[in-house]
C-alpha cells in the first residue's frame, strides 16, 4: 500500500539534581516570636530585635530585609545577603551596589502579562500529565493572583 511510519514515544526521566548543596535551616528563627490572633496562634519574625540599624533603615527596606529573613534558608538567601540589607546606610554611604534576593510572597499579574503565564501553566500541565506525571506538582513557587481589569 504506501508508506508505514513506526513512532516510538520515550519518556525521559531527568536525573535529580545533585545534592552537592541543600536549602539549611534559616539562621534568623531565633526572631520567630508566636502571636495569637481571636484565639488562633501564629508566629512573626521580630525583625526589631534585629537593633538600632533595623530602625534607621527606610520602610522600603525593611520589606526587602523582611522577605530575605523569611526566606533564608543558607541556600538561595544567605545570612550574608540579609546582612547586606540590614546594612544598607553603610553600603549607601560608601557609595557600594549590592545584589538584594527578593522573593515575594504573592505576585498580582493583570490580564496582558498574567493570561501568557497562565497558558504556560496549563501547557506545562498538559505535558507531564502525557508523559505520565502528576500535572499538580507544576505550580508557581508563590500565590499568584490574576486580576482581570475589564469587563469580559
């Protein structure tokens, strides 16, 4: 008859990555203090126990200080990264630039760049759910919001 074309599908199975360094405990918890909120406990990192330099600090750092000693864990955030922050008048005065790790804890995309990054989540979904894997482990590694700004 015509042409028969044999299509052999292989799965890939990459290798872990090498353990050669893993995420640590974060070197800050001794600032994690408990709170309880109409009879519901929860914990907050005092970052004014941090001291003096914490207070002189302007309020747009202290959220950028805030997110890397949430965050620290000797891996991705070092100790010496929210030290960095925590010095920020003395970097500023020396005229030195320092490289600040921030790692939101919620991201709010509207519709023009957020329904791109929705589409890929589903496609990347699509893909390891035909390859046999969970499609549930592909998520964003923070909340993410998408707000639609206009009537649909």
């Amino acid at each position: 008859m015509g042409d028969e074309v044999n299509i052999k599908i292989v799965e890939i199975i990459p290798e872990p990555p090498c353990p050669t360094k893993m995420a640590g405990e974060n070197p800050f918890g001794y600032l994690k203090e408990p709170l309880e909120i109409n009879g519901t406990a929860h914990t907050f990192y005092n970052l004014p126990a941090l001291g003096e330099k914490y207070n002189k600090l302007p309020f747009s750092i202290r959220v950028l200080l805030e997110s890397a000693v949430r965050n620290c864990d000797n891996f991705q955030i070092q100790k010496t990264d929210v030290e960095k922050i925590l010095n920020w008048n003395e970097t500023q005065a020396a005229g030195v630039s320092v490289e600040v790790p921030f790692r939101p804890s919620r991201v709010v995309l509207q519709d023009f760049t957020g329904v791109p990054a929705v589409v890929d989540f589903a496609a990347m979904r699509d893909a390891v759910k035909a390859l046999g894997g969970n499609p549930e482990d592909i998520n964003p590694q923070c909340p993410s919001d998408l707000v639609i700004d206009h009537s649909v």
